[in-house]
C-alpha cells in the first residue's frame, strides 16, 4: 500500500494539469511511494560526525595575484587594427542595428 494516496496523486496531477486515467493514478502513487521513501532514506544516514562541505573535493585558490604590469598603451593597440575611430576598433555593423 502506497503511502501517497490515490487522491493525492489525482491532485497533484491536477495542479500540474495532467489528464491521467485511473489505472496511471495507481501506477504514479507506486512510482511516487518508492520516489518518497528514496529521498526519506537519505535522512537515516549518520552524518553526526560528517562536517558540513560545499563540495566534495577541496578547493584552493588557483588564481595568481593582481599585479599591475606594462602593457599596450591605446595608440599601440590601435596601431594593428585595420580601422580604428575615436579611440576605438571600428568593427563592420552587425544585427541590422540602427546607427
């Protein structure tokens, strides 16, 4: 005996706007008993002395420090393009945008 009831699964299929016939409320109440006694199995574990994580391998920091360094000034960068318009890379119009 299923511990959801037919009635519940008829509402719940209601509320989701499901047509089902009588014979799938019998077969979804089985399906949904061994759903609800999957997820209430994972509260008997013993997990006491299982400290709580955000996942499963440690993580470290993999990224290297913020350190200013030179680079290209505009007018370097800008010196490469193929065109280039008030400071910037002039690139051909794309998406039918409007001007």
């Amino acid at each position: 005996m299923p511990s959801i009831s037919r009635d519940e699964v008829a509402h719940l299929a209601k509320l989701a706007r499901l047509a089902v016939t009588d014979e799938e409320l019998d077969l979804f109440a089985g399906q949904l008993d061994v759903i609800l006694q999957s997820v209430a199995s994972v509260g008997d574990i013993a997990t006491a002395d299982i400290p709580p994580t955000s996942h499963a391998v440690p993580l470290t920091n993999v990224f290297r420090e913020d350190v200013v360094r030179p680079s290209l000034g505009q007018q370097q960068a800008l010196s490469g393009a193929p065109d280039a318009e008030d400071g910037r890379f002039r690139v051909p119009r794309i998406l039918g945008e409007e001007a």
